[in-house]
C-alpha cells in the first residue's frame, strides 16, 4: 500500500491477490479507480464506487457491473450523477465532479501472480511513478 497526495487529494494505492492495482481516493471516494485490472478480468467489466455508511463507518463499496455488450460504452457521467444523486445524504455532495466511470477496456492488465510491493517515485520533471512487483517475478513501472 502507498498513501500519497496529489492535488489536493489524498489516495491510497493498493493491490494484492486479485492482481488488480487500485486507487482509493479518500478525499472523494467516488473518484476511485482500477490502475491496473486483474488477468482474469475482460472487457466488459466496468468498476463503480459508492460511498456508505455502515454502523457509524464511512466505507467505500466497489461495485462490478457487466455492460450488455463489450463494445458498448461505459456509463455516461449524467448515468453516474444520477446513481449518486440516488444515494442517502452522508455528508457534502460532489456529485457535480463525477468523472465516466473506467471500463476494463481502458485499463491495462497488470500481473499474473500477486502483487507484493509497490512504491511510488517522483522523477526530477515531478512526474509520479508506480512500480509493483509480485510473486511472478516480474517488475512493471507504471507511468
């Protein structure tokens, strides 16, 4: 896991033995997204995520949702306005920042085995750097 910030917005990056990489975003949880989709995952997956609370708790809910046909698009930004509008009240709304929601289509696979470190790096030009490595030996550096 890496915990970094990055215009105003505090993330977690984290990844395990679903090979997917994801990032949280703790500032606006419903901006979270999939880096880097499992081996496994096609297509036509396309992840959402919702705010909730749970017994006092503030969670964020990951939610897979299959699109009808795999070349058909992934959910409007109005599509999603509406499904958070839709949610009950748990504090400030930012539903006027929803970005498309990311369909597998334009993630790029990650590892085939799980992933065990990662570590964020700034080059000199302050470009930000994923590197993971996981059980399958391999080292990727992600842009």
């Amino acid at each position: 896991m890496y915990l970094w910030k990055n215009d105003g917005t505090t993330s977690l990056l984290c990844a395990g033995t679903d090979m997917r990489i994801r990032n949280w975003n703790l500032t606006q949880p419903i901006r979270s997204y999939i880096v880097c989709r499992g081996p496994a995952d096609d297509d036509a997956l396309t992840a959402r995520y919702q705010p909730k609370t749970i017994d006092g708790t503030e969670v964020t809910i990951e939610e897979y949702h299959r699109r009808k046909h795999p070349s058909s698009p992934p959910p409007s930004s109005t599509q999603l306005i509406n499904t958070a509008a839709a949610l009950p009240p748990s504090g400030p709304s930012t539903t006027t920042e929803i970005k498309t929601t990311k369909s597998s289509a334009n993630i790029p696979p990650a590892h085939t085995d799980t992933v065990t470190s990662m570590q964020l790096v700034m080059s000199k030009e302050r470009t930000p750097y994923l590197i993971t490595v996981s059980c399958d030996a391999v080292v990727k550096i992600w842009k």
